[in-house]
C-alpha cells in the first residue's frame, strides 16, 4: 500500500502557520505554506526502517504513569468546567448543583501547566470533559495551546460533549487539532430527548453529528463516537435505532452500562447489562459479530456485515477493563483521579499554587514559574537559591502524581460495592448527577411539627400499610433531655394566629442548612392484568414507569402552586423511584387477593430554611396519579394507600425516620 512521503514538517508546525486543511494520521493540522505541493510516496520498506529508528531513540515510559500492575497510563482526561447547558433527569437536578467558587477552580495556565507536564511523561491523548466543555469561554484558544504540544508527543486530542453548542464551534476545534469527539446522546426521539434532559436541543445536537460528517468527508478527520447510556424502562426500545445510525455513515455508537455515581439513585434493576444488550440486538441482526479491539479500548466493538459503522459496549459493571486502564483523570478542581469508581483523589491544585503563595496562577506566575524551572535546568540558579515558594514544582508535582498512580488498585470494586461507596457525582468527575444524597442516615429525631398537639398523646410512629416492629416506643421520664414531648414543642398549629387567622409563617430568621425528605407511596391494582403489560410497555399510553418518574419530578417542583401555605423553595435534587411489585401468594389480611401493584419512593433535597417533607409527598403522590391514569384502561379498582413521610433529615428538630425506636439527638 502507498504511503505519504516528506512528512517531517508536521512535527515542526508553527503556531501561526496558514490555514489550510490537511489530514494525516490521527491528527488534523493547518498545512503550512512551505509544505511540498503533494506528498509523494514510500515503500512499506522504507517505513519499517524508519519505525525502527524512532523506537530506537524513543525514551523509556515514564515510572511516574507507570502504577504496581505494570499498567502506564498515556490518556489524560481533563474537566474544564461543572456547568453544563441540559439537566439530564439521570444526571443533575433542573436547578443545576452548586457551583464551586471560581478560585477554587484550575485556571487556564494551570490547566496547560498540568497538560505539558502530562504530555512530557508519555502521555499522548488528552481528553476536555466537563460538566459541558464546549460552553467554557476560552475553550478555543485553551485547545489551541494544548493542540501545540503534538511537538512534544502528544498524538490525540479529544474532546466529549452532548452536542448542542458543538456545531458553532467545531471548525475552530479542528484547527486546534480536535481528533476525536464522543457525543452524548440517549435517545433518538426529539419528544423524550427533552423530557431526559429538561431542555430543547436534539435538532442542535443532529447538526452537530451531521456537520462533523461533513467535514469529515472534506478530510477533518476527527473519529465520532454516541455515548449512549442504556437504562431500563427509560431507552431501552431505542438500541436497534442507535444501531441502524451506522448503516451509511462512519459512526460508532457506544452503548454504556447505567453507573452508580453519587445521587443517580443507581439500581441493579435499573442497569440493562452488556449481554441483555448484545442479546436485543442480535435479535434484530443476528450477523452481528466481533471486531477487532486496541489494547486499551474501554468498549467490546462489534460490527454488522455492510454496516459502515460499529457498536460498541462499555460494561463497567459487569465486565470491566480495569487490567487495561491507561486513564487518568483531572477534576474542574485539580484533583487527580486514578480511577474512575475510586473515592480517593490527591490535589494538584493546591501543590502547584503552593509556588504562588497559595492563589490561582495567571499568566504571569506561570510565566515566572517557567523561568524558575528553565533556570535550574540550566543550572544557572541551584535548587537552594530559591525559597519555598518557588521549591521546585515539576518535581514535586511528578512525586505526587508517581505515588498516587503507584496507589491505583488492580480493579474496582463490585457492582454491590460501588452502589454504597461514596464517590463524586459524574458531572464532577468528567462527563455527567446530584450533589451528595445518601439514601441512609444515621441520626434520629422526631421533627417538632409532626408531633401532636395533645401533650398526653404519643406519636405514631407506623403505618397501617407497613409490618409493624415488635419494639415498643421507648418511655421517657417526663420533661428529661430525651423526652421528644417535652414542654418546648409548639402548642397550637404554626400556621394560624392566635386570633386563628391562617398566614404563611416566616422562616426569615432559621438558618439555611441541608434538608432532605423522603416519602413513599403505594399503588394496588385489582386485577392481574396491568402488572404484565407495565413490564413489557404494552399499555396504550406508553412507558408507566418512565412517565411516572417524570411525572413526580415535575409535581414536586409544583408543590408551592397546590399546597397553599408552602414556601417558594429551590430544589436541588428531586428523585422518584418507580418500581413494580409481583403479586404474592398470602396477601395481607385486609386483601382478598393480591394481584401486585407499584411502589413509589420520593426524596428531594435543598439547602435552605424549612423542610421539603411536603415536596417529597407532592413528587410520590404524582407518580402515583401519573401510575393511574396511564392503567386505568384496565384497571378501574386500584388504589393509591400508604402516602407518608418515612425520612426526614435537616433544620433545628435534626433527623426523623420511620421507626418504632427514636434516639434523640442536638440538631
């Protein structure tokens, strides 16, 4: 096969050479002006020679990227930003999460500090992640200075985006040297793409793909991968039409096992797995076969016979790839993670700032910083000149990377692990969830307002709907610390005057503290029929589950328009677990018979001054009403039962569980 000749110059381009497109290799590059008119060709002989001279001077692999399994890590994934433009309802809640101040963040120099120290070890392909890359301000000119280090080895530069505001920008990010871009795309349908994502955008995001495939045709180059990320009851009908994406076009989409990150309500029922996947789709293409993978590819590819693209799956949870792991990642906050599902991170932030008196680099004291460092390598200054400030980084930096990579353990954990470890949301890490939001907490409380207003009355503290424990409610000697009805509690309902005119309490005066509620409720069908036709989607209306997720998620953020004396209150997280219980074979003792029903499960989160217990009712009772409409074809019988706060957490009566057993404790 031909081969380009007099290609020497691609590793000797300059910054301002003319634009001019030419694609070679894995890269994209402006064509200098001096350039031979067309490259003329070799022979496979002489490029075997000259393969075997560079690998001749080629440098030993850097023993700081190299961890205890032998595994050297060459791939560096950078977030540039925690904001992003759409509010995946699997992702980040509508209101977005809380933002870190700026100055906690890595600035642009340190971002292309890191990246040429990376580069320096042997690193050769760098990833811009997010949060949502493309929406950062300098992105361009920040891919511009990281796409001049191909002159120091690097090979690939990539970047992951959902899409929308990609199009605008994408023929300034191939003359950076944009080689590669993973679009995040879980649905087909323009309809259910705004309901997944709270926002409008799918044409956007198809102008996107269309428009790197047309550039493609005009020799950009740059490789396009869909990330899709498959979950139960929400997508899973889409997977054929994901793959019929590649009949005609180069495209390789990218089915990812559903992840448990902090705040995504993870589930292994939720979770469709790589063999469920590949079985669906055999059913559809049973040609399907396995193509050939790299070494360190994170996705098991196959290929239909005719089909120009490919499918891959990325099977986190059940078949991982942790032996071949070549990945490091870098958080929007300097942090470095070694893996992905690890909860350990080590700051390269703070070490690298420890030179400039603890504050953010500039321009400047980057400049200064890379004098100090040129100077000593010349031995021009020695490394007891300088004071502290200006220690030598570089080294000090390399020392902490080399100990945490060496620390970097031979897998992750197992599906039953990962679901209980604490770790970043994904939208902190690199790519997509909630600010921390566990579902078990440890202190307990009765909140003052459930209480009753009869001093000589104890609380309920269960449901008729639930099994009750055989534990009776502790007893406690009256007016004692622990006494949850001792004297201090309100005595009349807050909401009223003592003229018994009904008013909104003011809450001006609590302090603003993280709240979190969660609420339950209970559908109970009549008859066998709705129960199969839930689980197989068959029902006229659509998805019951998917719809009713949303549906909660919605109703809470109405709380305020349907409870009259609810406070204006900004949700910060709002998650709605649907899910389908089979009927038994001994039904309770007020059934008849039991022909199952549908489980629902609320909890909301905000950091403010009064509670979201009501909010957390309103989002479980709108599932529900949601659950009914879509099943009452079949079913005119149901009932909605059990509607109840189990968990509340937050503000000065501190946390309350469902329980028969209350531990009081300080708020």
């Amino acid at each position: 096969m031909p081969i380009l000749r007099n290609i020497e110059w691609l590793n000797e381009l300059p910054s301002d050479s003319p634009e001019v497109f030419h694609a070679h290799g894995s890269m994209c590059h402006r064509r200098p002006s001096n350039a031979p008119p067309y490259p003329s060709l070799i022979t496979p002989e002489e490029l075997l020679s000259a393969r075997k001279k560079k690998l001749q001077r080629a440098k030993p692999f850097s023993s700081f990227l190299t961890d205890n399994f032998n595994r050297q890590h060459d791939y560096l994934r950078i977030s540039l930003t925690e904001k992003c433009n759409l509010r995946c309802v699997y992702c980040m809640p509508e209101e977005g999460v809380p933002l870190s101040p700026p100055k906690h963040l890595l600035t642009t120099p340190e971002i292309l500090y890191l990246s040429a120290l990376f580069v320096s070890q042997g690193v050769t392909k760098i990833r811009l992640t997010g949060g949502e890359p493309t929406i950062r301000h300098d992105i361009l000119p920040l891919m511009r200075s990281i796409g001049a280090l191909r002159s120091q080895g690097l090979r690939e530069l990539c970047l992951t985006t959902n899409g929308i505001a990609l199009h605008r920008k994408l023929e300034g990010m191939v003359e950076a040297g944009l080689t590669g871009v993973n679009l995040s795309l879980d649905t087909l349908d323009p309809y259910q793409f705004q309901i997944m994502t709270r926002r409008k955008g799918f044409d956007a995001v198809m102008r996107s793909i269309n428009r790197i495939l047309e550039m493609n045709k005009l020799g950009a180059g740059v490789k396009l991968k869909i990330n899709c990320v498959v979950m139960r009851g929400i997508n899973e009908r889409e997977l054929i039409p994901f793959v019929e994406l590649g009949r005609d076009q180069d495209i390789e989409v990218r089915f990812i096992e559903y992840m448990p990150f902090d705040g995504n309500k993870w589930s292994q029922g939720k979770m469709l797995s790589y063999g469920e996947m590949l079985q669906l789709i055999r059913a559809k293409f049973p040609e399907l076969r396995k193509f050939q993978d790299h070494k360190n590819d994170t996705s098991k590819t196959f290929e239909v016979p005719g089909f120009r693209g490919r499918v891959g799956f990325i099977t986190s949870m059940t078949h991982n790839f942790c032996g071949t792991c070549n990945r490091l990642r870098i958080t929007n906050d300097g942090n470095l993670k070694v893996c992905l599902f690890g909860n350990a991170e080590v700051s390269l932030r703070d070490l690298l700032r420890k030179a400039n008196g603890g504050e953010p680099i500039d321009e400047a004291a980057l400049e200064a910083l890379k004098n100090v460092e040129m100077d000593r390598r010349k031995g021009i200054i020695a490394a007891g000149e300088t004071n502290n400030r200006t220690a030598n980084v570089e080294h000090e930096l390399l020392d902490v990377i080399g100990t945490a990579v060496k620390r970097k353990k031979e897998k992750h954990a197992g599906m039953g692990e990962l679901e209980n470890m604490k770790n970043r949301p994904m939208i902190l890490i690199d790519e997509r969830p909630l600010s921390t939001f566990r579902r078990t907490f440890t202190s307990r409380n009765i909140p003052l307002h459930l209480l009753p207003t009869n001093n000589q009355a104890r609380p309920r503290l269960f449901s008729t709907t639930t099994k009750a424990s055989s534990k009776s409610p502790p007893e406690y000697p009256s007016g004692s610390a622990s006494d949850p009805l001792k004297p201090t509690r309100p005595t009349c309902l807050p909401h009223l005057t003592p003229s018994t005119t009904v008013h909104q309490i003011s809450v001006s005066a609590k302090p603003s503290t993280l709240r979190t509620a969660t609420a339950k409720a209970c559908i109970r069908f009549s008859t066998p029929l709705p129960i199969p036709l839930i689980k197989t989607a068959a029902l006229k209306k659509g998805d019951v589950l998917a719809v009713s997720r949303v549906a909660g998620i919605m109703a809470a953020k109405r709380t305020r328009d349907l409870i009259p004396l609810c406070h204006n209150i900004p949700l910060e997280g709002v998650e709605v677990a649907v899910d389908v219980v089979d009927p038994v074979d001994e039904p309770r003792e007020d059934l008849h018979e039991d022909h199952g029903g549908i489980d629902i499960t609320a909890s909301v989160q905000t950091t403010g001054k009064t509670g979201v217990e009501m909010e957390a009712l309103t989002a479980a009772v709108g599932a529900g009403l949601s659950v009914m409409d879509m099943c009452k074809s079949v079913d005119r019988g149901m009932r909605m039962e059990g509607v109840r706060v189990v968990e509340k957490r937050g503000g000065r009566s501190g946390t309350w569980r469902e329980e028969m057993e209350v531990e009081s404790e300080e708020a």
